[in-house]
C-alpha cells in the first residue's frame, strides 16, 4: 500500500486507497478534465483544492484563493438530535470523516486514531471533528449518542452528524469524494466510504487530505493544523 505524506501526495494524478472492500483506483476517464498542471509544494503553507479530483495549490500569504473547494451547504443532525449546518465551519478548523456506528472494517482504527486527536484538540480552542454517518437511516441521532458514550467522544470536540441518506450521500461523495467507487451502483443505496480525512480551514475551504487509517497521516495532519492555527492568527 502506498502512504503518501503532504508534499509527495499532491503531486501524483491519482490515489490509491485501501477501502473496507479492498483495493480501488480513479479508473481512465475519471479524471478531471481541467488538471492540466502540478503546482510546487510550498514549506511551510499549506495548499488549497479545486477540482473534481481535488488538485492541490498554492496562493501567496494573505492572498485569497478562487475556485477552491469548499463544504457545501447541508443541515443534519448530531448525536445531540441539534440541527448542525455548514456554518458550524464558519471560524474553526475542522477535521471531516465518514464512518458508520456498525462498521467493523476501518473504522474501528479510524475512530481511534481520531480519538487521540480529540485529546489534542481538548487543549485548545477553535479546533473541531465532524464525523458524517454514511448509515443514516440505521445511526438515528439516539444511536449516534450512544456509540459516542460507548468510544469516548465528546460532544463538545466531535460532532456526529446523521440524515437524510440522499442528502448525506450527495456531500459525501460530490463535496468530499468520500465513495471509494461509484461505477456501476445505485446512488441511493450503495456506498463504501474510503478512509480519507479532511483539514477544512475556518472559511470552510479544503486544506488538506490524509490517511485517516494510518497514525503517520495523524500525526502529518496535526502538524498541519498547527501551520493553519498560525495562519489564522496572523491573518484572521
């Protein structure tokens, strides 16, 4: 299995993953049209993304970014039955992943690995996980609390986040590219979510992607939440 960390990760044309059914890839013909070019890896500053296959770039300190991905807007519950929507985003930064309450693939390991980072950010502020159940109709916001008792997430830190399913779906897999594969499935039913994690950045841009399975990407990831706290203070 190939484990890409920030910098090399941005400069390849596809992903390979490793879902809880296997091995998948962006087969020909998947990808964007408009990828026509690699942008240099900046030390010390993170990228932004665009496209469909979320192309990594770069913009000068303080410069603002155009046609970047961001979260679209959505209102779903969380494990508190309170309505949660895209302004929830608005002013912290955020870490997104997919999982289901039942789920005895990745997201055991997943969980726990996030886990850790909610221990981190319990130290500071403005920092938040949003988990979206790709199981919705069975993760009522009454199971939702009882498996975040079960594993220790706190709702304060960790939001978990149920639906309607086309709705959930539609987010997952047009906002995030969370579906490992889509070919040849029934849209409304079918999903098997990948075991990528987002960095979404206080203006609810994307601004990172990792490994949610593997602790080297954690620990990748929290070092870049650190570059992001740092640019949000000088430039807030």
């Amino acid at each position: 299995m190939i484990i890409l960390n920030r910098y090399n990760f941005f400069i390849f044309l596809f992903i390979i993953n490793f879902s809880s059914c296997g091995w998948f890839h962006l087969e020909d013909g998947q990808k964007d049209s408009n990828l026509t070019f690699f942008d240099t890896p900046k030390k010390d500053s993170l990228p932004y993304f665009r496209g469909r296959d979320l192309e990594a770039f770069w913009v000068p300190r303080g410069e603002q970014p155009t046609s970047v991905r961001k979260v679209d807007p959505f209102t779903f519950q969380n494990q508190l039955s309170q309505n949660i929507d895209e302004s929830h985003f608005k002013g912290k930064i955020t870490i997104v992943s997919f999982f289901f309450a039942r789920c005895h693939g990745l997201c055991p390991n997943i969980i726990r690995n996030l886990k850790f980072v909610q221990s981190e950010i319990a130290k500071t502020q403005n920092i938040q996980i949003v988990s979206y159940s790709v199981t919705p109709d069975l993760d009522t916001p009454q199971e939702l609390k009882k498996f975040s008792e079960e594993k220790g997430i706190h709702s304060k830190y960790w939001s978990l986040l149920t639906g309607e399913r086309e709705k959930i779906f539609e987010i997952a897999r047009n906002t995030f590219q969370a579906d490992t594969n889509t070919a040849n499935k029934n849209p409304t039913k079918d999903f098997v979510h990948s075991e990528q994690i987002f960095l979404i950045d206080p203006n609810l841009n994307f601004r990172g992607v990792y490994n949610g399975n593997r602790g080297e990407s954690i620990k990748t990831m929290l070092n870049d939440m650190k570059l992001l706290v740092g640019e949000f203070a000088a430039n807030p």
